[in-house]
C-alpha cells in the first residue's frame, strides 16, 4: 500500500487530537476545517452557494460567524442554523473525501478556540459513511480488508460517546491493534459487509488506524552435509504410520472429546456470571476475557433499552443446584474483583 490518501491523512491528524487548522483542496475546492479537540470550531472556504441563501455569505467569509449573526439578526433560529451549517460542511467532506485529486496541508502555529456552534468531527463522519451512499466513502478510507487495524487515542472512551448500536459495539470491540478488518469481519455474525462498512466508519472517523501488515519472513534452516552414498530406505512402513495418523486426526476432529472434557458443568442452560458492565469499555473487557476460553466464557445481554447491560458467564451446568455449588471454588483467573457471582439461566446458549 502506498502513500496515505488526503483523506485519510485527514483522519489520522483529526483522531490524534491535533490542532490547528487543515487545508483541503481538491479540483477548484478549497476548504479550511478549524480543529480543536475533535472539535470543527471553524470552516472558510467555498461553501458552493450552499449558505449564500440562508446567511446572506460572502466568498471568504468564516460559515459559523455567518450563522451566528443571522441567528443573532433573527434571520434563521440556532437550530435551522446548526443543520445547514452542517449539512454543508457534510457535503463538502463527501466531495474531497471520494475526489481523485484531493490534498490536504496542516497548519498548527495558529489555533481557533470553539465560539457557540461546534461540530463533533467524529459524529459527522460516521453519520456520513454509514449514511445514504457511504459505501463509497467508506472504500475511501479501508480500500484493503487486509489491513491491521490499530487503535488512536482514547479509543473506548470516543467509541462510546458515540452512541452506536450493540451490534456495532460488539464490532469495534474486536480491534485490537493485531487483527486485519477482514480478520473481524468474516467471522462476523452481523454480516461481512456491515462489519467492513463500519470499520471503514471508524477509519474516517479517526477512531482507529489502517496499517500495512508485516509480512513474516520464513527462517532458512541450513541443511547438515551428506557424505557418501544413502543407504536405502524402506518407505512403505512409513506410508503406513501416515495414514494411520491422519486417520486418528480425523476421528479426533470429528469426536473433538476434549471439548467434552473441557466443558464446564457438562452442559446445560445454567451458569454462574463471573463479570459485567453497561459502559463501552467494560463491554470491551468482557469481550477480551471471552478469548481466554471461548468453550466456557460467554458475553451475554440482560435488560432492554436503555437500561441493557452485559454479563460475562462461566460454564454450561445442568440445574441451578450444581451451579451454585462451584461458586464457593470458582478459579482465580476466572472471578473478578467486586463482583459478586451469582447463578443466572440462559436460555438457547448452552450446547
């Protein structure tokens, strides 16, 4: 992969928290994006006589200061003025991030402080790319799916202010600055599509990072001198050992006994839940602890609405009686700190 698009530069000096001013240009475009703390505090720039109409704005002139003087002029209420403010910087965006030609300079010696009207850089984006037509946008930003996918700063904390679905969540919650998109994505029960078109999201929102993967590069092992002539050799018996190993491979790979061995409780809608939480970051952490022992630990969801929460839960046991009774010797590496754990009944999730 070679050189960063604009756009994707973009991104990457927005997600690392920078601030100052970027300069985007593209055809006869240019834009000036005013940033702060993921924060667009001001936009100059053509606005392709988008806000000419509803401000009255001249060529040059900042687009938030317009607004506020008509809002202040009574011209338009803070609400009309907000949505064709962003609108318009939305559908710039659009323009220079699928534009051919499309560059971008950073300028960090002067920057604007936020008055009034902000725009959360990372919300537009993601509404953009997951919007109408954001497919586009969002191969702008993830072109390979077999690029790693590393997290910028404060990354549970953004991913959470940005109020996402549990779905969505549960995607994000997957990076982890080793796995490729494609590696989340495939294996995704929310479908490939979905999963890439949101990780693509999260590029252009500069939540997380598309790298290159490194190759590993196979060590050549130098082989020890021959000397004379090789006696021969009988193949036969080898053959035999062969195929009398692949086949106890195979009845292995169908029995798979030692997941029966492994499995906790033996089977059964009972489980004891050994960790929780509601907020991003603690789903995350449950998500992780999860990896450890997938055959045992389950990420499960309790509530609704908005009061919906998670659990993580251990074992698989026939009665409530036989779960209750290991709470008192549940494992170290599987209870966790202030958490009291407790037997709860899950349904459709038992083998």
């Amino acid at each position: 992969m070679g050189r960063t698009s604009a756009a994707g530069q973009l991104a990457l000096w927005v997600g690392r928290k920078s601030k100052g001013s970027a300069h985007l240009r593209w055809g006869q475009n240019d834009l000036v994006l005013h940033v702060t703390g993921l924060q667009i505090v001001a936009v100059e720039g053509d606005d392709n006589d988008r806000l000419s109409a509803s401000f009255g704005l001249t060529d040059g002139g900042e687009w938030f200061a317009e607004a506020s003087a008509a809002v202040t002029s009574g011209q338009v209420s803070q609400g009309e003025a907000n949505a064709v403010v962003k609108r318009t910087v939305a559908e710039r965006l659009r323009e220079f991030f699928t534009a051919a030609d499309a560059d971008v300079t950073f300028e960090t010696a002067v920057v604007h402080e936020a008055h009034g009207l902000t725009i959360s850089y990372p919300h537009l984006v993601m509404e953009l790319v997951l919007g109408p037509g954001g497919e586009q946008i969002a191969g702008a930003f993830l072109p390979d799916p077999t690029l790693i996918l590393r997290r910028l700063p404060d990354f549970p904390k953004r991913v959470g202010a940005l109020g996402l679905t549990e779905e969505g969540m549960a995607i994000l919650a997957k990076v982890n600055d080793q796995r490729t998109a494609q590696e989340i994505a495939d294996p995704s029960p929310h479908g490939r599509d979905v999963a890439l078109r949101l990780l693509g999201a999260a590029t252009a929102a500069g939540l997380v990072e598309a790298v290159v993967k490194v190759a590993e590069i196979p060590l050549r092992t130098a082989q020890p001198p021959r000397f004379g002539v090789a006696p021969r050799r009988r193949f036969w018996p080898w053959a035999l050992l062969v195929a009398v190993l692949v086949a106890a491979v195979a009845a292995l790979a169908v029995l798979r006994p030692w997941e029966r061995a492994n499995l906790v409780g033996g089977g059964g809608p009972w489980a004891v839940a050994v960790d929780g939480g509601c907020q991003p970051a603690e789903l995350e952490r449950l998500y992780r602890r999860q990896e450890q022992d997938k055959l045992n630990l389950r990420v499960v969801p309790f509530g609704r609405g908005d009061s919906q929460c998670y659990r993580l839960i251990w074992g698989h046991f026939p009665s409530k009686d036989a779960a209750e009774s290991v709470i008192p010797k549940l494992p170290a590496n599987v209870t966790s700190r202030g958490f009291p754990p407790h037997v709860v009944r899950v349904e459709g999730n038992s083998p």
